[in-house]
C-alpha cells in the first residue's frame, strides 16, 4: 500500500530526496529540484511504496502573519506533486491528507495556501476547504506577488484549527491576506 514519511527538508535521506526530485520535475521541468527558504521551516512528506519508491511528495511551509490586526502561525502546502504513473491511486489524496493532519496538530493555528482552480475538488476531497474570495499576497511587502495576478486561476484552500483561527475565519473570507513569505518562496 505505502506509507506517509516525513523529514526536515535538509534531513531527507539522498535516495528519497533525488526520488522526490524526479517526481517534482516530471510535474514542473526545470524547477523540480529548488529548496526552500529555512526561515519557513521546511517539512517534506513523501508518500513511500513498500518497495521504497517516492510516488508523492510535498512540502509544509510554516510562518507568522499578520492579518485583520492578529498574529497567526500559519502553515501551508508548496511542491505537491504525484509522478503521473501513479495518478489516480489515492497516493497524493493520502498525502495531502496527512499533510493537513500533521499542521493540524503542529500547533499552527491555520493552514493555508492556493493552487490551480483545477485542483479544488482534490484538496477538497482530502479535507481541506475553499476559502471563497480570499486572495493570498506573497513576495514581500516592497515587492507583493499576489494569487490572483496576470494569467494566474487560484484559489486559497484553508483549514482552520485552533478555536481562536475558528472564531475569526469570517475575516479571511473575501479577503487578501498578506502573508508574504519572503523572495524564495514567493507563494508557497
């Protein structure tokens, strides 16, 4: 079947971090193999076969924000990519599940992050939720990258798990949120 395996990015053992890569590359030639920025704590899960091949992978990002006047620890999802031949087998379903679990129980008080407008019913379906109308700004303040920029369809998925995060999602909703993690990870 295979399992969820989770490392600090700079702690991946070399033959699972070059499988990851491969996955990674499959998904976007020529920007599979880029690390993170450290001050975003890096955290890589890979979903493993039996056999030791990576069919899965993806990256949690975690920070502060600020947003409506509150600090948040937020945590998000960045690389996410099945290697094709693999596709359609719950392996990517399995891992953003985890994925959304392990930064449930981080302490973080929200996850949060966009993908392709595509890809809402597979987020979705692995628990994570739409947040409607919010509009995530990364880069940086001097220099913003916003989700809903030139040539781009997102949309930002959320999970909200502390009773403070749960109390004010409404001020996330239709929202733009800065949370700005820095010139690397543009927009994790």
């Amino acid at each position: 079947m295979g399992m969820v395996r989770t490392f600090a990015e700079c702690e991946i053992p070399s033959a699972l971090r070059l499988q990851a890569q491969a996955v990674r590359e499959e998904a976007w030639p020529g920007l599979g193999g880029g690390a993170h920025d450290s001050a975003l704590d890096p955290r890589t899960m890979l979903f493993v076969t039996p056999d030791g091949e990576v069919t899965a992978a993806l990256d949690i990002l975690s920070k502060d924000l600020v947003h409506d006047g509150r600090t948040y620890r937020a945590s998000g999802l960045s690389a996410v990519a099945t290697a094709e031949e693999h596709r359609g087998k719950g392996h990517g379903r399995r891992l953003v599940a985890a994925a959304r679990e392990a930064i449930a129980h981080s302490g973080a008080d929200l996850g949060l992050f966009t993908c392709d407008s595509g890809l809402r019913r597979f987020y979705g379906s692995a628990g994570w939720t739409v947040l409607e109308g919010a509009v995530v700004i990364g880069g940086t303040p001097e220099e913003p990258f916003p989700s809903d920029g030139p040539g781009f369809d997102k949309v930002t998925m959320a999970g909200f798990f502390t009773e403070r995060a749960r109390r004010h999602a409404d001020t996330f909703r239709c929202s733009r949120i800065g949370l700005y993690p820095g010139e690397i990870d543009r927009l994790w």
